[in-house]
C-alpha cells in the first residue's frame, strides 16, 4: 500500500510556487506522473521528487562514505 499520502495538484504547485495551470499542464503533457481519481489528480512524493530533479541543473551530491 502507500506509504505516504499523495499530493493533491494544489498542494504540489504550493511546494513547487507554481499556479495550479502549470501543474496540470505537466500533467497534461505527461512530464509530471499523476493518478486521477476521479475528477482529480494526486501526484506521489516519489514522483514529484523524481520530476524535480530530473530538471536539476547537475546530479544530487554522493554523501561520502
């Protein structure tokens, strides 16, 4: 099951300080994962994580082991 609640497309452009168009445009255009439900959609933390940083202008940092 989930282990974390999904996002509703308000809650992702209040994270993202994005308006709520753009959110479902990328939707619409498939460049952001979503699930409807519905009339809905709800974006997964993992999905919107992977969005995010997909569009980072350089690869996360490796923590030193």
């Amino acid at each position: 099951m989930l282990s974390r609640p999904m996002l509703t497309v308000h809650e992702v452009a209040d994270l993202l300080k994005v308006k709520e168009t753009t959110i479902r445009a990328w939707i619409h255009e498939q460049s952001l994962r979503a699930v409807k439900f519905g009339r809905d959609w709800r974006v997964a933390q993992k999905d919107l994580e992977a969005f995010v940083n997909e569009r980072a202008n350089r690869p996360p940092e490796r923590p030193e082991s």
